[in-house]
C-alpha cells in the first residue's frame, strides 16, 4: 500500500519508512515561521522554558513584521519590537523589517526558503500556502512554535488525505481563486478538517505558481491541515532562481489511499464569489450579480492575492479608466518586491491615476487590524481569504471574497460585477 | 488544573469562528485579562458581562475555525470561562487549548442535552460533565493517548524541558 504526499514528507521527516494516518509522529522542522503577534506570544513561553536559552538553529526561523505594521499604535510598536529585539539577541538569519519583507507568505518563497519536500511549521494560518511548492507546511499556535523554535521538531499527528482532482480548461476571466473558492463551497469550512488536501488533475498541471499559492493558501478555510500540490519543472526553476540548497522532490505513490475523491469539472466554472459571513457560501458571479449588491470598499491584496500576476489583472481591468464615485479602493502589494515590481511596470501609476489607493505591504485590512477597516453598515468585495463576522472591521460590515478581476471590475461599477460582462459592455 | 469546575451553560452555534472569539483588532493585546474583557464580543457583545467565573461555552460543531491566533483560547480563559464544550473542534484551535490549559471537551451528547443556562460540572481528568440542571451525565471523547499524556505532564512547555533535558544527557 502506498502512501500520498503527505505521508510521505512526513515520514521522512521522522525518520520511518512509512507513517499511516492518525499515527503520532515528532518531526524534524525545515523552517520555522513567526509574525509580531504570533513571535510575541511565543517568545513569551519559550522565556519560561527551562534550559531553553537559544533557538535550535537562528538559519531556520523566519521572522516576518507584517501585521499591524508600520505600527498602527504604540501598543503595536511593542510587539513589533520584541521580536526584533528577540532577532537580533538570536541572530535570527531570516528577520524580515518594514521595507525589508512584506506580507510573511508572499516573503519566504520570494525569497527562497521554501522548497520542495520540506516541513514548514509557521504561527499563522495561512502557514499552508507552501504546499504550493510541493512542500508539508501548516500553522499552529505560538506555544507549538515556541516549542519548535527550541527543539527543532514538532509532533504531528499524520492526517488522512482528500484528493481533489481538477479537470478541464479555466474560461475567460477564471482564475485559481474561482476554483478554490469553489473548492472550499464544495468541501465546507469544516470539510477537510484534520486532513490534507492533495490537488490534481489537468487544470492545475497548468496553472502558474502564483495560481498554486492561491489555492493552497485557502486549504485552511476548508479546515484542512495542509494543502499540497506535486512540484514540477515550473516549481523547480522558480526555486533554483532563488536558492542554491539541496531539496528532494517526493510523489505520492500511485497506490496511494486518500479517504476521499473529488471531482471538480472546470470547463463550465464561472467566476465565483464566497458571500457573507463563511468562506464556504459560494455562489457562481451571475447569481450574485444578479442582486445588485453595491460595495463601499474593493480590497486588492493579502497572501491569497497579493502578488505581482494579481496586480497585473488588476492593472489591465483599470488601465486608463476611473473607479466608481462614492468607492474605495484598496491595494496591497503582498511584498516590497512585489510593490518594486508593480512600480518599474507603471501599475501603481495605472492604480492610483484611477484612483486606487496604494498602500505599504502588509495583513492589516485583511484581519481588521488597519489601513482598510470596515465600519457599521459598510460592504466590501476583497480579494482576501476569510468573510467570517467582523473579519475586516465592523461586526455589523460584510464581505464578498472573489478574484483579482472580479474585485477590479467590481471597482469600476461600485457592485458586484462579472468581469465578463463588464468586458462585453466594453465599460 | 482543577479537578472540577461548575458554571452556567452558554450556549451557541456551530463555526464559532476565532475572528468572533477575540477580533483581529484586539490581536496586539498580550495580557490574558485584557484579552478576556473582549471574549466573544464579535458573536456576543453580552458574552463578558453577563458571565460569571467558572462558566462553560457549549457549542456545536467546528469550535474555533479560522486563524491560529493563541490569543483566542488565551481570550476566553482570561474572561475567567472555565471550560469549553463542543461537537467538535478546529484543528489548530483544539492544540492550542491543550496548550494554554483550557478545557475542552467533544461530546455531541452534551451539547445536545445542554439547554442555555443550565448548570454545568466538568471534570477533564475523566471527561465527565454533569447537567446538574437536567440530572444528566455525558462523556466527552477521550483524548489520544498521546495527548493524554502531555495533559498529564502539565502540558507542552515541560514536555519541552524534558527533551532539553534528554538532550543535554
């Protein structure tokens, strides 16, 4: 019997042969990932941990400033500061400053510290994202990364996989978000919780990296563990760009068990929006639209889709027109690079002549944290990953999760728009 | 961790999801009472008032969706909530709270049988908890033998010291 992706990262990360799911297994850690407030509760438990003077290796900890950053308040500055303070007293190699990073997910692969076949632990959610790079990676609390960042490992208990099959080509105007979003209705917020997501089939073989990120970022919003592509030869080249170290490209067997099989038929997918207030209430666009549901905010960004391929749909819908009157829009680019990248190809000229606002790189609209707060009453359309109660503000807002172009079309109309649509009317 | 805790059942729905459990905006907070004072507030602007110390949320399934932020736990504990039971419970929230020494406890038949207001005994050496309102008694799941004895050792943090300890021989 042959083991998924999963199983098999993790056994070899412990040491074994073969692990089955449910097993509990301890796990040599890769990388371990932390932002200011996940750092600041962490290092917190590791001060009170006796013998623990030193992280286990200050080349695997990553350490990223990016969400309530530039410090929304001096209550933010101290925890921004305390983990600085902690970098610098570790000599922590990955320490990511405002101006110097962005948005943690976006960072580390641009920056090369995934790769495939590693563990990734991170105190974030959204830590899943690197199973766009054929990598195990998940998030946990801050006294689980305490104790990672001291020991090196992690216990994990092996989680049973869900294999998710796409068939067929993305229409005009869909993109990986459409699918996942469809996805996550399909499987529900709690469909794959304690499992892993294995994504397959023809479609995803040909979407792009970016396309992966997004979709492995939202496996968490169907409660899963993980979420995990196969790399590929694109996965490789755009890792040997960044990194020189060694990695292993491991496969699931093809007798390997999964708990479950779906199907996804992509041909006739429209582009989708999750509605108010679970990630799983999707609905196709024309349904939505249908309602003329008008907007008070469009945000563009987060570590869903944040990145420069983003940005460039964005930039195409807006390019030379304005956004609609009593709206505002949003854009984060997810990283420095990315906000360098988007400068020297004049999007951020082209976003902000149509009356975007740009902003630093940064989480902070996509929690509620600042810089896009939601006030009583307000609906906004983002290209974010969660639409839960009081998620980006006011208990009392809502928010419609959809892509890049449908949040860019949604921004010239003020409702909810089918880029599509948008597109024959010739707006 | 005490041997038992008694308080009244406060009751909710299924995805009780960790943005209303202590909203983003409350994430730079560190203090468990501060914390405590905004438990729930994005699902129950009432929650932390009309509680009392020792009382237990009892919800159905998917407890704790969402982030992974430890302040949520680390939030209703602060608000002096003694236990919480549920259907079941997110993944990452569920280590979280065996983390932090926050009771939890699966059982569909409690929450079932538990009306808003009830009054709760909990007992989490056994997973016992008592309807003493409703004279019923319902198991929760027992935890994995492994997480059992993390709870037993105290929790991870001596877990930890005792590995440091191995390694330095």
């Amino acid at each position: 019997m042959g083991m998924t992706l999963t199983e098999k990262i993790l056994a070899r990360h412990s040491g074994q042969d073969r692990v089955e799911p449910g097993q509990i297994i301890n796990a040599k850690v890769d990388l371990v990932l932390a932002n200011e407030l996940s750092a600041a509760v962490a290092i917190g438990v590791m001060r009170g941990i006796k013998g623990a003077d030193r992280v286990f290796d200050s080349s695997r900890i990553a350490l990223v400033e990016d969400h309530f950053v530039p410090a929304k308040d001096a209550q933010s500055a101290k925890l921004a500061k305390l983990m600085k303070d902690f970098a610098i007293e570790q000599n922590i190699e990955h320490f990511f400053d405002v101006g110097r990073g962005g948005i943690e997910h976006v960072v580390l692969p641009e920056e090369g510290l995934i790769a495939p076949g590693e563990l990734i632990v991170g105190g974030d959610s959204h830590t899943c994202t690197y199973g766009a790079f054929g990598a195990f990676a998940t998030g946990m609390g801050s006294t689980d990364i305490a104790a990672a960042f001291v020991l090196g490992e992690v216990w994990l208990k092996v989680p049973g996989s869900i294999k998710l099959v796409y068939n067929g080509n993305l229409g005009h105007m869909v993109y990986a978000k459409d699918l996942m979003l469809r996805t996550v209705g399909e499987l529900g917020i709690d469909g794959a919780t304690y499992r892993a997501i294995e994504y397959h089939g023809t479609t995803v073989d040909e979407l792009s990296i970016t396309g992966r990120i997004t979709m492995a970022n939202m496996a968490i919003e169907a409660g899963a563990k993980n979420g995990i592509f196969h790399a590929d030869a694109k996965t490789i080249a755009y890792v040997k760009e960044r990194t020189s170290r060694n990695f292993v490209v491991e496969g699931a067997d093809a007798d390997a068990v999964y708990e479950r099989v779906v199907t996804i038929d992509v041909d006739s997918l429209e582009p989708q929006v999750a509605c108010p207030h679970t990630p799983d209430n999707v609905h196709p666009i024309s349904e939505v639209a249908a309602d003329n549901v008008n907007v008070d905010q469009v945000f563009i960004g987060s570590c869903t889709n944040g990145y420069i391929e983003d940005l460039r749909v964005v930039a195409k819908i807006l390019e030379g027109k304005k956004i609609a009157s009593n709206l505002r829009v949003i854009v984060n680019p997810g990283s420095q690079k990315v906000w360098m990248q988007a400068a020297q190809e004049g999007i951020l000229t082209t976003l902000a002549g149509a009356g975007c606002v740009v902003n630093t790189p940064g989480c902070g609209a996509c929690f509620g944290g600042h810089m896009g707060t939601l006030g009583d009453g307000e609906r906004a359309i983002s290209t974010t990953n969660r639409n839960y109660v009081g998620r980006m503000g006011s208990p009392k807002a809502e928010v419609f999760l959809a892509s890049p172009a449908t949040c860019a079309a949604s921004a010239l109309t003020g409702k909810i728009t089918d880029p599509r649509v948008l597109e024959l009317a010739g707006v | 961790m005490e041997d038992s805790m008694r308080g009244k059942a406060h009751k909710y729905g299924k995805n009780v999801d960790t943005d209303v459990i202590i909203p983003g905006k409350y994430c730079n907070i560190i203090d468990p009472v501060e914390l405590g004072k905004h438990a729930l507030e994005g699902l129950d602007p009432e929650y932390t008032a009309k509680m009392k110390t020792g009382d237990i949320i009892v919800a159905d399934t998917n407890f704790g969706c969402g982030s992974s932020r430890e302040v949520a736990p680390i939030a209703i504990k602060g608000s002096g909530t003694s236990a919480v039971i549920a259907k079941s419970f997110a993944r990452i929230f569920y280590r979280n709270a065996l983390n932090i020494g926050l009771p939890i406890f699966e059982s569909e038949a409690a929450v079932d049988g538990i009306a808003n207001g009830d009054e709760i005994e909990v007992r989490p050496a056994t997973g016992t908890i008592v309807n003493h309102t409703k004279g019923e008694q319902y198991q929760a799941a027992e935890f994995p033998p492994f997480m059992r004895s993390l709870i037993d050792a105290g929790g991870l943090v001596p877990y930890v010291e005792k590995r440091l300890a191995q390694a330095k021989g």
